[in-house]
C-alpha cells in the first residue's frame, strides 16, 4: 500500500514557483476586464437612467398665434407634406396647453425632429 506507484503525495512535490511577475499581470487583467464590463454596462444604463450628459438637446422654434390659428393649422404648416397629428401632440406636450387653449399672440414652442 505505501509503496505503491499510485501515492497521492507525488503529484503535489512538482509545484512549480510563481513569481510577483505573474501574479500582478494577473490582476491587472482582472481589473481591466472589470473595468471594461463596468463601462459598458454602466454607458447604456447610465444613458437610460439620465445620468452622464443629460437630455438630448431638441432643435425647436418659436412661433407666435395669430387669430383662427389651431394646433392643427400650426402643425399643418410645420409638416405640410406628412401626418400632422404628431406634430400637434408634441405642440401640445411642449406648450402644456390644449387644442382649445391658445390664444392670439401667445407664443408656442414648436419641437422638430433632428
């Protein structure tokens, strides 16, 4: 039994030394793919939360109501071509009015798109 070929003891004689060299290369990766998962996964959930940079800015101009204007006739101005209803809704968001609440020489806030 103890002098057999099969001794657990012999496969634990031949550890081989390692050196500081090793050990801190190890680490740096460790850390650098960290750091790496970190950002990407903070970037995007950074980016959905609000945090780092804020709200996109939105390009947006000015307009003032003349009398018999509508929501609708200002958004069929902005968007003669295309479906004005989202136009009117993000009139609407932007201003906090609705269709019936504006008013000659009230000035509104026309959001574009870009």
């Amino acid at each position: 039994m103890f002098g057999s070929e099969v001794d657990s003891e012999r496969t634990f004689d031949k550890i081989r030394s390692m050196g500081r060299t090793g050990v801190r290369r190890r680490r740096m990766a460790v850390l650098a793919t960290g750091a790496v998962l970190a950002g990407l996964w903070v970037g995007p959930v950074g980016q959905a939360l609000g945090g780092a940079g804020g709200p996109m800015p939105i390009s947006s101009h000015r307009y003032v109501v003349r009398g018999g204007d509508t929501l609708w006739s200002i958004a069929h101005r902005v968007v003669p071509e295309g479906d004005p209803r989202p136009v009117v809704d993000a009139i609407a968001d932007a201003n906090d009015v609705r269709a019936g609440d504006i008013r000659p020489g009230q000035i509104l806030v026309i959001p574009q798109a870009g």
